[in-house]
C-alpha cells in the first residue's frame, strides 16, 4: 500500500512535567502529515487560482504508546474514504524503533473560500487520493 510518508523531531520542549511527549504535540505533528499530503497531492495551485482549498473538519488521535525526548517519528499517511466533498486520512506514528505509537484520524472537507461553501472533489485530485487508499 502506498503512503505519504514524514519523518519529524521530538523537540524537549514538546515534554510536559511526567517526563514524555506530551498529547497537544501529537496534533501538532498530525498537522504536519496533514499538510504533507496536502503538498504531495499539488493543491497549492488549486487554492491560488481558483480559492478552492482543504478544510480540517475533524480529527482524533488514539495514543498507544508515551514517547520520549530525544528521538523522532514516522508518521504514514492513507487515504480512508473518498466522499463527493471530504475525505478521510488515517495517520499510523511510529517512533524510530518502529513501535507504534499513535494512530489518528482526519475528516477533510474541500471549500470555496469565496462563496463560502463546501465544493466537490476534483477529478485530479480523487485520483491521487486513490492511489493513496486503503479501498
């Protein structure tokens, strides 16, 4: 099966008083592979020429396994469901060692940023978001 794929940083600063990463940091590296995909399906000139871009919808994040400063995560990305206007990506974060130690949910919702409402996928971009599913 095909991913996106991003490898991240623990970052010290990213531990809270219990000596581990703490939770909020997950988002922020789901953020990150969020954003990888987004990149690797060429959605910038979507966005620049036409205003239509993602939306976040909603996201969850299951934590299996604490991680610790120092070290760094793998983080896959597929493609869950493809709906007429959203899609979903599930994201699996490995530590280094190859444990697993998150995995996460997200719901993306394409949007017309200037008429304010929720469009249709493109068919450029469903096909890229197929290559990367799990169906």
């Amino acid at each position: 099966m095909k991913h996106f794929e991003i490898a991240l940083r623990l970052d010290w600063s990213e531990m809270d008083m219990f000596g581990h990463i703490n939770n909020v940091a997950y988002f922020k590296y789901i953020q990150a592979a969020r954003v990888n995909s987004w990149e690797q399906c060429e959605l910038q000139p979507l966005i620049n020429e036409k205003s239509i871009g993602p939306v976040l919808l909603s996201t969850n994040c299951r934590f299996i396994k604490p991680l610790k400063y120092p070290g760094g995560i793998l983080i896959k990305t597929s493609v869950e469901f493809i709906k007429n206007t959203s899609y979903g990506l599930f994201h699996s974060i490995f530590d280094f060692d190859n444990y697993l130690v998150a995995e996460a949910h997200d719901v993306i919702v394409m949007f017309d940023y200037q008429k304010n409402e929720k469009v249709q996928l493109i068919d450029s971009l469903r096909e890229i978001l197929f290559e990367y599913s799990v169906l």
